[in-house]
C-alpha cells in the first residue's frame, strides 16, 4: 500500500469497529475445513499464489453457513479487466489461496432455511456486489454501498463509510470465497440471485453479473444525453459496452480512446459508428480530441483504471509506493472536456493519486463523478427485461471465447498480455455443469490451440 494511504488508514483505524458481514469465511487455500461441505466433497477452484500467479486447484466444495444462504452450481463464470488488479498484486489484503471471481451464473442446489424466493433447480445470475438486502442503502437498490456484509477495518477507514462486500476480490471486500469455480456459497440468496427465464441463452444473461450493469450505470449516472460528444478511455468490455448504452441514450459521436489496436478495431466491427484514437500514436490525446471534437466533448467516461501510469513519473510514484493509483488517464479526461463538462470514473482506483489537475476542474466547472461500483441490483432486471429479452442489446458481442475452467491459469496470463493474436475479450468459462453454447456464441475451444 502507498505510504500516504497506510499513514492515514493507520490514524483513523480506531474510529470504525468491525461491521456486521455475514460470516465470509474463505481463504488459505481455498474452502477452511469448518466452511466445507461434510460430505467430503471436492471442487475445482482458481486461487490466487501471489503476485502474477493463479493456480487451478481441487478443495473443498462450499456448505451453507448462514440460514440465508444458498450453494450454487456454476454454470458461466468469467474473467474480468479487474481480476487483473488482483493478479497484479496491485489490490491489498490479498492472501494465498483465496479463490477468485465476483461474475457467475448457475444452477441452485440447496438453500438455507430463511431463503423463501430461491428454491433448488432455480437457474440464477448473481450480483457480483453482496447486499443484505435491509440495510438504508440496500433498500433503495443501492447494494454497493451495503453497510453489513464488507467487516474490513481497512476498507472503512480508506473510504470513510463502509462498502458491499464482493464475492472472490481480497479481504479488503470481506474475503468472500469466489466465483472462478465449479461450486459458490451464495449469501443473502433471496437478494443477490436473479431467477432467469426459460429461453434466454446463458452468454446472454451471465454479464448481469457485474459488466452489463457497470456499464450501464457509468453511462447513466454520469449522464449522457440526446446529442452527446462521449469520449471513452479504455475498450475492453466494460469500455465497449458503455459504447453500446451511450448511443441507447442518444449520444451524437462515441469516440474510443486506447493503445491495444485490435481491442480498437474489435470495437469498430461491434459498434461500426464508433471512431477511434490510438494513444500510442498521437502527441497529446487532449489536443487530438479538440481536433476531432472542437470545443471539447460533452462527457468522458473512464473505463480503463487507475492502475495503469502513463508517464515515467507516475510510474516511479507508484512503483516506490507514494501513490496507489496514477492520475494520468483523469488528466487527461479534464483537459478534454469542454466547460461544465462531466467526466465519470468506473475503471478501478483503490486509494490515491498525485498531480491530480485540481485547478482545471474548479476553474472550468467540469462535474468529476465517481461512479462507484455498480450497483447491480438497481439495473439488471430493467436490463434484461426491456434490452435483453426484446433483443434491443446483445451481450454476444462481447464474447471472443470459451473455455473450459480447467484453462483459467492460461486465460490470466493471456488476458493480461492482451496479444493481438489472443484477441480475448469477455470469455465465458464453463464448468462440467454448463449448458452447450447458446445461438451466437463461440463453441468451447482451448487457448493451447
């Protein structure tokens, strides 16, 4: 952690005791003895070895703990930009042998005795957030900021005020076991799973799960309008499908700003009226987009993370630990925008950031929004029900492949290489409980190929 972030934390620990999370018990090499199955039963799971290492394992299947919660036989998982962060080590309160992913769908198998509207056989997405379901933020669908289910101390005293838990994304989001696996203990079942309709294809509906809506969400809570100029930084799922929804909203012009060329041109053949700016090939982006959008746009969206420096500075900052995020990208975003402009960050920043162009902001009226995470419950059955189901959106177009779970050490490194010949996008993983591929999706296939 950056030293600034640690010295601050470490002052103000003391003001906030531990919440009121449902037990998440998992981690150190998968499922603890106390929180398995008593049958003895065996899972296939990923976990984290450490910094740019995960491992396929066999551990223990999940029991319930707690009379809310459900087991989930996963049908789709995936991989997501984020996972990267913890990959990366980039993401504290990460242990060895916690099992990752937050994004699945399934197939319930038994529930807990407080659970009334999920029921076994019932084919379900999961929101990626874990919300109580009764707490002041849960009740208005707001279950990202869920006040019961994230204990970390951590956590509380970086942001201020407590945050959801998430399934399979470190201690530092209440050390959930994850969803990269062919078994999930799903808490809260009655409010984190969504029953599916027959006749929607499982590609179609696992991306409620975290990507469809945290597009969605960025798009909206920003606010993008009939007429809109919309720059978006980084074109991996989330940047493509905030692509889709800004020309939903009535956008005018979508241009799509990142070095990967393929992810670009992948892009342009999905949303052809998209235009494109490959960083890595112009001066200044700021000033290319003037040219391109004179005046500047009306919105930029940040879709790529907070991770990812641009200029040596920022890279030495964060490399010696005076920084946890670089605050290149959202410079770059201010000086592009026009005046009383808004600019909206989704992509992942964890904690702090240097040089950040205060003045331009507070001179220029430019509304800078965290978007937070998603939060899921708020949108997905609006999405499914009045996008997917009427065919007015299709989240095939994200989909480059799937696999099989058994291949998962391969796609994170793959993934994180982003190798034109690759050209990985959205992936779905099956598990040996997954349905054959559904009308529009890739047939299973191996990246040893």
């Amino acid at each position: 952690m950056a030293n600034a972030a640690a010295n601050f934390i470490e002052n103000r620990l003391g003001e906030y005791p531990e919440g009121t999370a449902a037990s998440a018990g998992i981690s150190n090499y998968g499922i603890q003895h106390e929180f398995a199955d008593p049958s003895g039963a065996k899972m296939k799971a990923v976990v984290w070895e450490g910094k740019n290492t995960v491992k396929v394992v066999e551990t223990a299947k999940p029991r319930i703990i707690e009379d809310h919660d459900a087991i989930v036989k996963v049908t789709g998982t995936t991989i997501c930009g984020s996972d990267l962060h913890l990959y990366h080590g980039a993401v504290i309160e990460m242990q060895k042998g916690d099992i990752l992913g937050h994004e699945y769908m399934g197939i319930v198998e038994k529930v807990g005795p407080s659970v009334k509207n999920i029921k076994p056989g019932d084919r379900v997405v999961a929101s990626f957030q874990i919300s109580c379901g009764t707490c002041r933020f849960c009740v208005q669908k707001l279950s990202s900021q869920c006040e019961r289910t994230n204990n970390s101390s951590v956590a509380n005293a970086m942001y201020g005020n407590r945050t959801a838990g998430i399934l399979g994304y470190s201690h530092f989001t209440g050390g959930y076991a994850g969803a990269q696996a062919e078994y999930v203990r799903e808490p809260f079942a009655d409010v984190n799973l969504l029953v599916l309709p027959d006749g929607v294809t499982d590609e179609k509906v696992l991306f409620l799960s975290d990507v469809l809506p945290t597009s969605y969400n960025c798009v909206q809570d920003t606010g993008v309008y009939e007429g809109d100029t919309v720059g978006i930084w980084g074109m991996g799922p989330v940047g493509l499908f905030a692509a889709k929804w800004a020309f939903v909203k009535g956008a005018k012009r979508v241009i799509a700003i990142d070095s990967v060329a393929w992810r670009l041109e992948y892009a342009k053949s999905k949303i052809p009226q998209i235009e494109t700016v490959d960083f890595s090939k112009v001066k200044s982006v700021p000033e290319e987009l003037k040219k391109i959008a004179p005046g500047g746009l009306d919105v930029a969206l940040e879709c790529a993370a907070g991770e990812y420096a641009k200029s040596i500075l920022h890279k030495i900052e964060t490399a010696i630990g005076l920084e946890t995020d670089s605050s290149d990208i959202l410079n770059e975003m201010i000086l592009s925008v026009r005046p009383y402009g808004r600019i909206g960050i989704t992509g992942l920043y964890t904690g702090y950031t240097n040089h950040l162009n205060i003045g331009a902001i507070m001179q220029t009226g430019i509304r800078l929004i965290g978007n937070g995470q998603a939060p899921v419950l708020k949108y997905w059955e609006d999405i499914l029900n009045n996008y997917i189901i009427p065919g007015k959106i299709d989240p095939n177009i994200m989909i480059s492949h799937r696999i099989p779970l058994e291949e998962m050490e391969d796609l994170y490194a793959k993934f994180d290489k982003r190798d034109p010949k690759d050209g990985l996008m959205k992936v779905f993983v099956a598990t040996k409980f997954s349905n054959p591929p559904g009308e529009g999706s890739p047939q299973l296939s191996s990246l040893k190929d």
